[in-house]
C-alpha cells in the first residue's frame, strides 16, 4: 500500500524501500504469511502510539465484576436473613454478582435439600434484580451458588460507577 493507502501491487524489496524513503516513511510488512507478502508505508511510530492509545481506552471501558460474598447458615433467624437478602440486593445494584454460601455443621450435612431450598428462596426474592448463573452445587461441607445482575441493569450500573470515576479523577486534576 502506498502512502495515502493506495494499492501498489507487487513490487520488489529494493522498489518498496525506495518508495518509503521517498515519501519519508516506514516499509511495515504486515502480512508476512501471505503469498507475495504484504507490506504497507506509514509512519510506524505514529501507528505505535495508536495503538497503545486504543489498547488503554478498551482497557479503561472494561468492565471490571466484582464478586461479593454472603456466608448463610442453614438455620438462620428470619430477621438475619432479611438483612442478609438486603446486602444481596445492595450488591446487585451495584452491579457486583454475589457468591451466596451456605455452610453445614454437623448433622445438617445429611439434609443437602434444606440448603438447596433456602438458596432458591433467596434467588427467588431477588429474583427483579438478579438472575442465577450457577446453579447451588454441594461444595464440601458448603453449598455455593451465584447471582449475576441483570444484564441490562449492569450495563447502567457500571456507566454509573464510571461517571462516577471520572468526576473523582476531574476533581483530584483540578486540585493539583
């Protein structure tokens, strides 16, 4: 490819060295596995710092997920889980998915299906904010499942938590 991004054709080495130092430019082969190899003039430390300039901006739009955790326990009192289901739905508005143990003691290790069924209720009263990514598995003398924030609602979550990034970054430049 020419300078302006026309095609050349094929062309010998010492024709498209030539070219590239006639138009003060680099000869960057691109394609070295295709039959003729394709290379392309340009200026390479510009297209360098391109692409480190694309690279950071993917990485600075990732999202970053979160797992947040919440230990149960096979007989918990009503008003603990309220409030336990309470920090559930705090973290799913925040667009963190949710790790929900329920550790077993002793002899409630042989009633597998009271742990299932309070894991269910409780993805059940969660149910508008978020959905079950894997489903509650026997892990040792635990049971583990996950809940994973809407889609849609993670997506606004984390432009949330951006914004809010990026008012604290503005705030830290201008008092420096």
């Amino acid at each position: 490819m020419g300078p302006e991004g026309e095609q050349v054709g094929i062309v010998s080495i010492g024709e498209a060295l030539r070219l590239a130092q006639d138009s003060e430019l680099d000869l960057v082969e691109v394609a070295p596995m295709a039959r003729p190899p394709v290379a392309k003039l340009m200026d390479y430390g510009k297209f360098k710092y391109e692409s480190a300039q694309k690279a950071r901006e993917a990485r600075r739009n990732q999202a970053l997920t979160v797992i947040k955790e919440m230990r149960l326990r096979l007989k918990i009192d009503p008003h603990d889980y309220e409030t336990k289901k309470g920090h559930v739905e705090r973290f799913l508005k925040g667009g963190d998915k949710v790790k929900i143990t329920v550790m077993f003691r002793g002899r409630e290790q042989s009633r597998p299906e009271m742990g299932y069924r309070l894991l269910q209720r409780l993805a059940a009263d969660v149910s508008e904010l978020g959905v079950i990514e894997s489903n509650p598995k026997q892990d040792g003398r635990n049971m583990v499942m996950v809940i994973a924030p809407h889609r849609n609602q993670a997506a606004t979550d984390g432009a949330r938590r951006q914004a809010k990034a990026d008012r604290a970054a503005e705030g830290q430049d201008s008092t420096a």
